[in-house]
C-alpha cells in the first residue's frame, strides 16, 4: 500500500514537473523567440460576409452597450449581420433587441422559449441555422467590441487552414476592486504570454467562445456544438485539431470584457469552466494522441491543455495523501515536506497563471505598479485550487453517472 | 525567547513580498485597464493627413511671404511658410516647413517635417524627415526620407532612393532599382522597367508535370484546381498553372513563371513569385517575398496587401496594386 501511494505522490510530482516546464518553455519563446505575426496588416476590400452572434440571457444592463458597439463596427454595412440570441430571458432584454432590431435591419434577433435545450451552445445552433454568412464571429453581451475588430477578426479566415479564430481579452472593470486586480494579472499572463506562444510555436492556441469565431460551414458539419457540453468553445477547439483545421490567435485584437466582481461569481464560472473543460478531456484525449492531422508538438500541448484543470485535484489528493501516510506513520516526514515542497514549487512556477509567466506579460503590457500584486496571486491559487476541483469532480460524476450539466450564466455588475 | 524571534521573522519574511502590494491596494496608482486604442484605424496615410490637419490652422490669415511663425503644437515649433521654395545644395531648414506652391530640393539639401500644396523634388542625396505633398514628388537617385512621405498624386523614385519606413501615395508608386523601403501603400506600387524573359528552363522533373507531394500535400476530396491548397511542407507550382483558391504552407511557396493565383499566398516561411505570375489576392509570408519580374499582385479596383514579416524584393516591371509591407526592410532590383 505504502509503494503504491508513495509511486503516486512521484507520479503527481512528475506531472507538476511537466506543466512547469511546459510554462517555462511558453515564457521563454514570448521573451526570445520568433514572435509569429497575425494577419491584422493586411487590408483587403474585398471583406468577407461576417454574422455576429451575441448570446444573451437577462442582458438588460449591457444589452445596449455591445449592440452599439457592433453598429459602430468599421465594416461594410452590406457585408455584417448581427443576431442576439436571447435564450429565455425574463427581463427587458427582448424589448431592447426589438427597439435595435426595428431601427436596423441588420440585427436579426432570435427570441428562444418555451421547451428545448437551453445554454449558449444551444442558442449557437439555432443562431447558425439563418445566418447568413460563412464567417461567424462570436461576443459575450458584456464585451465591448473597438471599431476595428469584426475586419481584424474576419480577415484571419483568409488562411483556409484557419477554422477558429481568437482575440484578446482584456478586464475594463481593474479599479473595482482587489479580485479585478488579480484576474486582469491573470487575464494578461494567459493572453499575452500563453496563448501568443501556442501560436508563434505552432501549438494549441484555444478558442474562448467569445472575441473570437469560426467557419460555420466547418461546425454544421458535424452537426453543431453540443448542447449538452458546457466548455463548447474548448470541445469546438479539439474538434477543429483533431481534423487539422487551426485556431490563430490575434494578440493585438483586444476587446474589453467585464471580469467577475464578487468572489462567489468567479468561483461559479471557475468551476463550470473546469466542469467544462474535464468534459472535455473525456471527450477528445484519444482523438488527440491519435490523430493523424497533428504534429508531435501538437498533441503533446493539446493532452497538456487538456489535462490542465486536473491539476489542482491531483495536488489536493498528493497533498492529502501524504499527510495521511505521516499520520500513520507509513512515510516520514522527510517525504512529506519533500511533496509540500515540490506543491510550493508548482504553485510558484507551474500552474496556470504562475508568477513568472503573469510577470513577463505584465512587462510586455508596460504594467508598473500593479506587478507589486504578484504575490498575492498566491491567494487566487489556493482559491482556484478548491472552484477548479470541485469543477473536476462535477465531470467526473458528469462521465460516470451520466448527468447532463445545465448551463449557468455568470453575473452581471455593470451598472 | 528564541522561538518567539524566529517565528516573528518567519512571519516578516512570510510577509515581506506582499508588502509593496499593499500601498497599491490602498493608494492605487495602476489601476485603469490596460489601454485599448479604439480610434485605431488602419491609414496608411494616417502619418500625412495628421500632418496636413495640425498645420492648416496656421495658415489662415498668413502675412507676407515667406513668413516665419512661432507655433505651439506639442512643444514650441518654428513654422516656416514659403509661396514656392528652393533649398539651395546642402543647406538645411531646421524649421517646420510648409511650402504653398512647388519645392525643390537641391543635391544634399536637408529638411525636416514638411507640407509641399504642389509638387516637390527631392535632390539627389537630398534628406527629408518626413513629407506630406499635395502634387507629384519625386525622389531623385539617392535621396532619402527618414521617416515617411505620403503623396496626394503619384510619388516616383528613382534609382538608389530610400522611402523610409512609410511611403503613401493616392495615385501610384514607382520604384526604380535600388529602391529601398519598409511599407508602402500606392495604387499600384510598380517597378519601372521592362520585365525580364527568363530563358526557356529545359530541366523539367515530374516536379514540373504532375501535383507532388513529398511529404503531407493534403488534398482536400474532389480537388481540382478552384480547392485551395493547404500543405504542412513546401509548395511547388509549376509555370503557367492556374490556381483558383489560395495556398497556405507551412513551408516556403515557390511559383514558377506566369502562374496566376486567383486566391491568396499565405506561407510560414518564404514566397517567390515567378516572373510574369499573376496574384489577385493577398501575399502574407513570415519569412521572405520575392516578387520576380513583372509580376502582379493585386487586380484593378481591389485593394490588397503584400506582407513580409521578413525582406521583400521587387523586380523589374512587377506591381502591387495596394500595401506592400516589408517589416525588414525592401529592396527593388
């Protein structure tokens, strides 16, 4: 029993390892490597057909504001289609999307009710069954699109090998307080760093679901997202992989987003992403080792991606482990502190918004006195610890039981 | 005793790294989002244009020319205000300059931010910093602009002349060998010259006869030549083919004489287009461009783009009708 336990603790090591390399290797090319250019140079008038989807469930506080913004957009106003999907929304939402849709024929909403699967997937789907165009771009309703970003976003489907594109997210929200705070620190070190390097190395850059898009005739035809899936935009990235299409990852496409406010919300949407994301995994993790349209590089990032919000459980269990065998006196304490150690050390250099990664993309941002709240992202990973496992181990029961997840919304604060 | 000082420095050193980050959360001072440009629009003749709005109020109004003003634009500026202007060889006007008829530039003359209402002709040898011209300009051999021109008419560059980092024209650019530039936008930019016939090339291999993959040329279903091209390794198009869709490499795109493209080239690497080939959509390499002689990229009344993340040379007779960007540096043959 003792060497059973004792092979998993190293084996839990080994894995911290791996992802602290892998973060290493990421911050390394970002700092010194050849930075791999996206396409939002080029200028081409002859723009493709571009529909943008905005999912929306009680959206009245920010409703108005993406829809101005995407009326705003410097595009061709022949070639742009907008369809909120409001998906059962029981407040003023759909007055508001009539009272757009009456003055601009280009909004065509979608008013989803009565019985039917409901959830962002879901919406996605009857949302692609009339749009108009092959180019389908994607925006939270709490985003706030620049003017330029439908082109810049379009223009990546020139490349034929493109089947999702991806922007940056960036929190308008930093000054409302100390979770803001870190969330743009990590915000900054995901984009800036992880997702650029993925891309300038030819890995798994991730399509997020929003500031971003794909090519409808691709996902209609494997029939859609799935509605039951709560991560579509981490099932819709797999997919694409797998059949050797690419996601391209645009960093200089920047689009505010409101982050979390409340500790609560962000713990609710951590949990249904790694829900999410852990379904994922089950989904796609043999697909990916053998997949005959990846590189080698490739499927060993996209296993890595896969298998990033298992960690913290796979943590929480080590460190549990090991205290249980001191406690009954099976190992010393020698071996004890020595995977406390190695834990200090992953949290330090190896989970998914560790210090060093956050802090180069802080640099490269010209970031100043926020880089001082480093440390205390330490505190968002015992906190992101505890939402990722619970999420985890929602999958797992999702995987063994057969239960269906329902899709939660994350709340609003805009005023 | 002992025990209580090193837990109490335990606990300093505990909380020493959290202690800058303290007086941020209490005073913050980096607080706001980090800044999206949404006014951002992609001119290429933003540099021009912003220079002709800031000048024109101070025009308004002018005493007797020439005239001297002291302005306030970022900081104090001295604008000098000609009707038509000469500098004469090798002096320099350290001044902002707007000239209100035609300029001439003398061998080796120097100048520095300057608004040109007609034509203007740039010396030979002569440095300019940056050029904002209503008319024609011309650039003589040698000549060089530090920063940008943008030009209302068409710009013409002779041999051995440098266009700086941005070069802007509404009408066309033509470029003569030994051109050197970063980004240009005209419509077209061109190669003055003939184009040059490569001798007749013997050597033929099933390379120049059949569709050949060394490695992963992966052909969608049903492929004819309107598919486009997507190939994890180099692509090889012989001379005279006809591609409808685009072609996208993973490594460098080599096309041979008179191929036309209907779509676009996109490559990881490097690209070379053959001679008198044909482009009617975008060129976007991360490595090289190699525009051979004659050849076209673009088509009339459709603005594209030729990107190079590396170097671009442009041959004889070759054209771009839009952007030609070349983030290393541009030389014309």
């Amino acid at each position: 029993m003792a060497v059973a336990l004792t092979v998993w603790m190293i084996a839990i090591v080994v894995v911290m390892i791996i992802y602290a390399g892998r973060h290493w290797v990421l911050t390394l090319n970002r700092l010194l490597g050849h930075q791999r250019p996206y396409m939002q140079d080029i200028i081409d008038e002859d723009l493709p057909g571009v529909t943008v989807l905005v999912p929306m469930h009680n959206e009245e506080q920010v409703a108005d504001g993406v829809l101005t913004a995407l009326l705003a957009q410097d595009y061709p106003a022949d070639r742009l289609e907008i369809i909120p999907i409001d998906d059962h929304s029981t407040d003023r939402t759909q007055k508001i999307l009539e009272s757009y849709a009456v003055r601009n024929p280009r909004i065509r909403p979608i008013y989803r009710r009565g019985e039917g699967a409901r959830g962002k997937p879901a919406g996605l789907n009857e949302a692609l069954g009339i749009a108009g165009n092959e180019v389908i771009l994607v925006f939270d309703a709490d985003y706030q699109p620049p003017p330029d970003i439908v082109r810049e976003l379009a223009l990546a489907f020139l490349d034929p090998e493109v089947g999702a594109v991806m922007g940056r997210v960036v929190p308008s929200n930093t000054a409302s307080g100390f979770l803001a705070r870190l969330l743009d620190l990590e915000r900054s070190g995901g984009y800036q760093v992880d997702q650029q390097a993925r891309y300038s190395m030819n890995l798994v850059p991730q399509y997020g679901g929003t500031v971003g898009g794909f090519r409808r005739s691709v996902v209609l035809s494997w029939g859609g997202f799935d509605p039951y899936v709560l991560a579509e935009d981490t099932d819709l990235t797999f997919r694409l992989l797998v059949r050797g299409w690419r996601v391209a990852y645009a960093n200089k496409v920047e689009c505010y987003e409101e982050a979390p406010q409340t500790w609560d919300a962000r713990f609710r949407q951590l949990r249904r992403w790694a829900r999410g994301h852990t379904q994922t995994m089950f989904r796609h993790w043999r697909r990916v080792l053998t997949s005959p349209n990846m590189t080698p590089a490739q499927r060993v990032d996209g296993m890595l991606l896969l298998g990033i919000y298992m960690i913290p459980p796979l943590i929480l269990t080590g460190l549990g482990l090991s205290l249980a065998l001191f406690i009954t006196g099976t190992i010393p304490l020698a071996a004890t502190l020595l995977l406390s150690f190695f834990a200090v050390g992953y949290n330090a250099f190896g989970n998914f918004a560790p210090f060093y990664q956050v802090g180069t993309a802080g640099v490269l941002d010209g970031m100043r006195e926020r880089l001082f709240l480093l440390p205390y992202l330490f505190f968002m990973f015992l906190f992101n610890s505890w939402a990722v496992t619970l999420g985890a181990f929602d999958a797992v029961v999702d995987v063994l039981g057969g239960r269906v997840p329902t899709w939660e919304k994350t709340a609003r604060f805009r005023q | 005793m002992k025990v209580a000082i090193l837990v109490g420095l335990g606990a300093l050193l505990l909380a020493l790294p959290f202690l800058p980050g303290l007086r941020e959360l209490r005073q913050p001072k980096d607080a706001e989002p980090i800044r999206i440009d949404e006014s951002f629009t992609r001119d290429p003749r933003f540099f021009g244009n912003s220079l002709r709005e800031k000048l024109a109020p101070f025009l308004e109004g002018l005493p007797e020319l020439p005239a001297r003003l002291a302005i306030e634009l970022r900081r104090p500026e001295t604008l000098a205000v000609y009707a038509d202007l000469r500098v004469p060889e090798g002096a320099h006007e350290d001044a902002l300059v707007v000239a209100l008829g035609v300029a001439v530039l003398e061998r080796g003359a120097r100048l520095d931010e300057t608004w040109i209402r007609g034509d203007a002709d740039v010396g030979p040898g002569a440095h300019v910093r940056a050029l904002a011209c209503d008319g024609q300009a011309t650039l003589r051999e040698g000549a060089r602009i530090l920063r940008w021109i943008d030009v209302e008419g068409h710009l013409l560059a002779e041999a051995g002349s440098d266009l700086g980092l941005s070069a802007s024209a509404a009408g066309a650019v033509r470029l003569s060998p030994g051109c050197a530039f970063r980004r240009i936008w005209g419509r077209p930019v061109f190669v003055r010259g003939e184009a040059v016939r490569p001798a007749p090339d013997e050597r033929l291999t099933i390379e120049d006869e059949v569709v050949w993959g060394r490695t992963r040329l992966s052909l969608p279903p049903g492929f004819h030549l309107e598919k486009d091209v997507v190939a994890l390794t180099e692509v090889r198009i012989g001379r005279g083919a006809v591609l409808s869709g685009t072609i996208k490499a993973h490594g460098p795109i080599v096309l041979g004489e008179g191929v036309r493209v209907r779509g676009h080239l996109i490559s990881r690497k490097r690209i070379e287009i053959g001679s008198g080939a044909r482009i009617f959509g975008n060129v976007f390499a991360e490595g090289d461009v190699d525009i051979g002689s004659g050849a076209h990229v673009g088509r009339k009344g459709g603005t594209k783009t030729v990107y190079s993340g590396g170097r671009v040379r442009i041959g004889p007779g070759a054209a771009v009708l839009g952007w030609l960007i070349a983030e290393r540096g541009g030389h014309v043959e």
